[in-house]
DNA sequence: TCTATCATTGTAACATGTTAGTTGACAAGT
DNA sequence: ACTTGTCAACTAACATGTTACAATGATAGA
C-alpha cells in the first residue's frame, strides 16, 4: 500500500514528470492517491535514503537536481559491481545461462534490424539483469540499481543517437563472446570498455541541460 | 530525532543486545527511550530495508537470524567495492594521503606490539575506511557498510584467534606496499588474500553456533 | 487422540490531530 | 537603496486514536 505510492513516486520522478528542483508536496499525493499522509511519508522516507529528493526539515521536500559528483559515483559502484559479477560468472556460467544470454544477444540482433530502440533498451537491461543473476546472488541487481540510480535518471535524456544502438550490440558482443571463451580478463576488459561509454554522453548532456544540474557540486552529507 | 532510535536500536541489533529471532516491540522502545511510535516505525523501516530484520505485516517484527547465502553475497559485494576502491586509490594516490596511509599503518604496529586487540580492530576499520576516502566518493564507505552489514554483525562474534592480528596486519601491510609501489594489480590481489580470510572463519561459526543461523537457506525477496 | 474451526490477542499499518521549526516576505531603520 | 529584524504561513516531524490482519490457543467434532 505505501509500496504502491513508492513506485508510483519513484517512477514519476524517474520519467522526469517531476522534474529536478520540483517541491514535493505531501497533500496533493495524497489526494491525488486517495491516501493518507503516513504512507506518504514513508515513500518519500526511502526516496529520501535513495537521494531522489532532498528533504528539508520542517519546510519541505524537493527532487533533487542532477550531480556530476554523485553521477560519477554512482557510474562506479555500478561498474564495480558489474566487473564483478562478469568475472563470477565467466568462472561459474553453466550450459544452460550461456544458452539464454546466447538467446538474449540474438533478440538484440534481432530489434536492431528491426529498428525497434525501446525494445533494444529494453532487452540491454535484461543483458546486464541476467548477468547479474547468474551470479548467483538475488540482491546484486538491486544493490546495482539503487546506487546508480542517478545515472539511470540521466540516462532517460540521452537522446538515442543514430547508431548508438548498433555499437551497444558491438560492446554485448564481445563480452558475451568473451565470457563464452572463459576469458575472465577480457570479460573485465569489455565491460569495462562498455560501461565507459556513458558518462562522456551524460557530460555532454550537463553542456546541454545544465539547468538540470545543481551549480553548486557539493555532494550529499547524508549518513546512514 | 528518530535518527536516534535508529542508531540506538542498530547498535542493539549489531551488538547482539537484541539476538537474531529476538522479537522487536515498539512499545518497550518507545517507553525506554520516551518517544511516540512514529519516530520508531520510521527507524524499524530503515532497519528492514537493510535486512537487519524482518517484519512480519500485521503480526510482528524480529531481528533476522544469520544467513550464509546472505553473507556470502554481502562478502562478494565488499569485496567488489573494496577491489574497486583500491584499484582506484593506487592509480591516484597523492603523496599527502600516502602519508596518512603509512602513518595508520605504524598505528597498527604499534597498537599489536602493545596487544590492544581492541585499539587494533578501530584501526583495522579505519585503515579501510581511509582507502574507500581516498577515492574521493562519499557515499562508497557508506555503501560498503550498508551491503555487508550482515558480515559485520557476525564477524563480532569471531573470537579474537591469537595471532590473528599480527596476520591481519601482514596482510594490510602488503596492500599498503602494493598501493606505495603503485602496482594496482599487486593491490587488488594483496587485498583480495586479505578478504578472503574472512569467509572461512565466518563458516567455522556457522559450526559453531548454528542456533544463529536460519535453517531454511531461502534468501530474502525483498525488493526495494 | 487428532484435526479443524473459531475466538481472542497482539501487532503493524493506516488515519488524523498537534507541534515546532524554517522560510520568505514585509516593514523599519540605516 | 540596502540591510536587518519581526512575523505570518507553510510543512515536516511527532503524537495518538483506529483498523485490519496474522498467529496462537482453546474448544468442539471426528
């Protein structure tokens, strides 16, 4: 019931409907889901511990704005988490998981030539979730998501550039090639080389929308 | 406020003041420490979202039991952030923080010559702590902690074994050469050997005390 | 004696009233 | 015109009453 309003939260301010600076007003959610303020609080709570929005005691509740310093944090938890969990499983991959990210590459193929984007992305982030999966370890996936959650706010913006697509497939290609190889480095390495190519794209983006970012690069002092 | 009753009953927790099937009231908690229910419900939220307990809905809240799958995944998880950190470090190290370094690491020494086991164990924390610092990301220390929170509750159940500080040092000291030398692969692998050093141990308490443990190895579905 | 059903109890989840602190505007003084 | 002090309004934080659900124990039936 507060999970409802959580995700309902949470996926407002990840489609940017509210956008970065936007104050959060408990009232009209409240109204507008037809609940009470204490699940309310709550959600707001954990977005709060997720740095989605910032909350000022006693005076209000605003989405936070977009943070190079906390998007480059967050770009490396991920990638030490995916470097990771590509080398456990380039030791550990059964017949079995290389036939189904064997399957997956092939649905990627597939969407490309059909120029169909939205289901490449989608079908890039089944990549990443099956890799993460097969290590084994259930909360990977959400431990990798939650702390690049600013990055995958930031990444909504990027325009997908023509080609984009075909060089993403290019970067799967050659870590699931090497993961089929048991090469546990050249997994690393391609990962690496793949993961690599966001964060000059979302500097791009701080050039373009850098009404977007906050101006003062202080990162959170949050304690947990 | 309520960021009190969470440190407090998170140190109860974590101390084994409160042990693992231990059932949780809030009335007793907010009786002991003079607060309403609310601050309290927020703490227990908190606490559940980090699986230091589990709660029930509509019937109960209990401190959750030890869990090797979770362990094992909370290892994995250090270690990659952990790797990643000293990788980082190495490539970047100013001479400044070198200094820091080496001078914690004289503290260490001095603090086993003396056998303050205890001394030695703060330090033994900061030591990490330091290196995650060093990469220049504020929430990577916070992180680590959060995902290996479980290995932290068990590992203060380890007995001191003689001579066990004098190794854990040997083996800090190499990961402190490593970095001085700025050798990042001598880095990670020295700190690899040092991690590794736990899981067995922590395996032995399984033998041990069992009654800690849960029976059923179903690892938790939560989603966040 | 065992099983199934029901009532009782205790708790989290929810709703709502109350408090206190921050912010921003406005006025007064420089 | 600019700074500073005061005040009003808004909001999160806290307190507390209410509800609904799960677990447990008792009781009745087989």
């Amino acid at each position: 019931m507060s999970q409802r309003v959580y995700i309902s939260v949470k996926e407002a301010i990840l489609a940017l409907h509210f956008p970065p600076g936007a104050n959060l007003r408990k009232a009209p959610i409240c109204e507008r889901l037809g609940v009470s303020r204490a699940p309310v609080t709550e959600a707001i709570a954990r977005l709060a511990a997720e740095g989605l929005v910032d909350v000022v005691p006693q005076s209000g509740t605003h989405v936070s704005y977009f943070s190079m310093s906390e998007i480059r944090e967050g770009a490396f938890l991920r990638e030490a988490l995916e470097l990771a969990a590509v080398s456990k499983v380039t030791r550990d991959l059964t017949e079995e998981q290389r036939k189904i990210l064997s399957r997956n590459m092939r649905l990627q193929k597939l969407l490309i030539e059909d120029e169909d984007i939205s289901g490449f992305y989608q079908a890039d982030e089944e990549f990443h979730g099956l890799l993460m999966e097969f290590t084994g370890f259930r909360r990977l996936a959400d431990v990798a998501q939650t702390v690049s959650l600013q990055v995958s706010r930031a990444r909504i913006l990027l325009l997908p550039a023509p080609g984009r697509a075909a060089e993403t497939l290019a970067e799967h290609q050659a870590i699931f090639d090497a993961i089929s190889a048991q090469d546990e480095q050249g997994a690393r390495d391609a990962m690496r080389l793949h993961l690599g190519q966001l964060m000059p794209r979302i500097e791009q983006l701080e050039q373009r929308k850098p009404h977007l970012f906050n101006l003062t690069p202080q990162p959170n002092s949050e304690a947990g």
